[in-house]
C-alpha cells in the first residue's frame, strides 16, 4: 500500500499523477474527458493504473482536485433553486452591498441572482437580533412554500433566515418539514453553511450550496462509489478550497468547500516547486478548457480569503485567494446584440470541444 493516485478533473480534461512512494517515483498522464464525467474519470484511473502496470491493491489513497463546482457557477448549469426566508427579505439577494464595480457608471450590468424572485419565497418567521424568536414558524406556511416549490419544479431549496446565525432553531423546523414534504430536494440552511453574521453573504452561501449540490454530489459519490468497489481498502479524498483535504460526506454537506478545489491545489503544487527553486515569490496562472486562475505568492505565503465572490457572488468560508475568469481554451466565442466580440464563461468543454478538435458542434 505504498501508492498515492492524484486526479484532478477540469471541463475538458483528467489530468492524473502516480506517486510511488517506495520506489520514490511518480507518472503522469492526460486524459480527455468522455460524454459520461463519473465514467470518463473511472476509465482514466483504470487505463493509467494499467499503462504505470499499478495494481489497485497496492493503492493506498485516492486524492481528487476538480473544478466541476466551479464551473457550474461559471456557467450557470446548476440545478433549479428555490430560496425560503424571513418575510420582507425576498430581494436581498437583488439588493447586495453598496459596493460596485465601476461606482460612477450607472449602467453597469449585474449579474441575475441565481434564484428568480418567483422563486424566492417568505415566511412570517421574526428573530430578534440577540436570537430570541418574535415570531414563530407556522406549518401551513411552510406546507403552501412547498406546494409551490413543487409545482415549479425545483431540484433543490435554500432556507435563510434573519438573524439565524444566532439561533438555527427556525430554519431547522423548515427545513425539516420541506424535507418531508419535498422527497428528493437537496435542502441547505444558511447557518449550516455559514453560520455568521450578514444575512445577504449567508442567503448567497445557502443559494450557491443548493445551487452546486445536487449534481456535485452526484459526480463525487459516482466517482467515490465507482472506485471504492475495484478497492474498498483505498481512502478516497477531496481537495478544499483552503487548501486542505475532507471526504465526500463533509463535501456534499458544504458543497462551497469544494469552490476552488482544483485551483487550490495548484497555488500549493505552484509553491512546493518554487520553494525548491529558491523563488519566494511568484504569480500562478492556471488555463483550462473553462476558466482561467490566478493567485499570488509573497515570500513563500499565498493569500487566504473568508468571503470570496464568484461571477459576482459571494461565498462565505476560507479559501486560498484564487481569482477566477470564464475564458478558458475551450470558451466559446460569440457576439452580443450589438455585434461586440465576447468569449465565454459558455466553453465547448470536452465534447464537442474547441473547433480544431473536428469533434463537430455548432458553435
């Protein structure tokens, strides 16, 4: 059990890392992806394993960055999002912070909050600011907000109140409900994800975890089960956002902490490799089929962030400042109404791929 296998799964390609350490070697391979993600990855490890002539006995750990949360913000291709909170808070989501962009220019687009409003519903539920509750959750409230999540079709639910951080006690009596009366909806509260205080930053944590959840959690259980059947023995681990490692059930459970998964790890391969070559600082760059990711090192440290924002929506937990732009090798190009050249965040990922892969498409 002296093997350690290291993938990291993009939109376009599996790029796979062997470290044998007895013999004190290690192997790479490129891989690129299927039309089936779980599949495409279960192959991969199997052919390379095969190719470095690797028994899967003898493998001890499984580590596996990947930008597949990332990308579904990017693109905007996650599931159908419902958001439940305190009456009169619809529309924070809308509303934000007073920061902007360009503070002079009035005519600076937004992006949409990821929840349309019909599907940003309210209940008459009231916290005081010190978590003492003024008004208590009413099940028929709660019964009609799930007829109509129903109806609409969502694939999973935010519940976000006002001062929960202090007292989850409403939002747990919610979800639990929803939970009974909305069998297959991936539920996350606010104060489970981000338990602090700001209740736009922990409504948006609670919208991006639904938002990536459900089929993030698919693609890691896939990829966890498929493996852990060929070798039950194996540890199987994913690459966080700070840099750290946690298992699928801690993943699945704060999907943000897989945000920036891949592109943590690269900022900590970028500094093991310059900390040999005597660089103590330096600029990582980080291209792929999708998006493009930077970070900076100074003297040896890289810059850890609590709030981070992705296609301008904020996320609460630490994470390794890594800032990320749609425009990656496989972004397609496009033109807007005006007839103004853009290039992305939508990318021709792996299947088609980009037009000199002769793999068709229409874009």
């Amino acid at each position: 059990m002296a093997v350690r296998i290291g993938f990291d799964v993009g939109g376009t390609f599996i790029d796979l890392v062997c470290v044998d350490d007895v013999a004190g070697t290690w192997r790479s391979k490129k891989v690129l992806i299927g039309g089936d993600l779980v599949g495409s990855v279960l192959d991969a490890v199997a052919s390379a394993l095969v190719e470095w002539g690797v028994e899967l006995s003898r493998v001890s750990e499984f580590v596996h960055g990947t930008t597949v949360a990332t990308n579904l913000l990017v693109e905007r291709r996650g599931a159908k999002v419902g958001l439940v909170t305190t009456r009169g808070f619809r529309d924070v989501l809308e509303i934000g912070r007073q920061l902007r962009p360009s503070i002079y220019d009035s005519r600076v687009p937004r992006e949409a909050p990821i929840v349309p409003r019909w599907l940003r519903l309210e209940i008459a539920e009231r916290l005081a600011a010190d978590g003492t509750s003024l008004t208590d959750v009413e099940a028929q409230e709660c019964d009609d907000c799930a007829a109509v999540l129903h109806a609409e079709g969502v694939e999973a639910l935010a519940v976000s109140f006002l001062h929960a951080w202090r007292d989850a006690t409403h939002e747990q009596t919610v979800i639990n409900r929803m939970r009974n009366s909305l069998p297959g909806v991936t539920i996350y509260g606010g104060a489970e994800v981000a338990s602090e205080i700001g209740e736009y930053e922990r409504t948006s944590t609670a919208v991006v975890s639904a938002y990536i959840g459900p089929k993030l959690s698919r693609y890691l259980e896939g990829v966890a089960g498929g493996l852990g059947e060929k070798s039950p023995k194996s540890r199987f681990l994913v690459m966080q956002s700070n840099g750290g490692l946690g298992n699928v059930s801690e993943i699945v459970s704060h999907p943000t902490m897989a945000q920036f998964s891949g592109p943590a790890a690269g900022v900590l391969a970028a500094q093991t490799t310059c900390e040999r070559l005597g660089l103590a600082s330096f600029v990582t760059l980080d291209v792929g089929g999708t998006s493009a990711d930077v970070a900076v090192v100074r003297n040896g440290v890289f810059t850890v962030d609590h709030l981070r924002a992705t296609s301008g929506t904020p996320i609460v937990g630490t994470s390794i400042s890594v800032h990320s732009v749609g425009a990656g090798g496989g972004s397609v190009a496009w033109a807007d109404l005006g007839g103004l050249l853009k290039v992305g965040p939508q990318s021709a990922g792996a299947v088609p791929g980009p037009a000199c892969y002769g793999r068709g498409g229409e874009q």
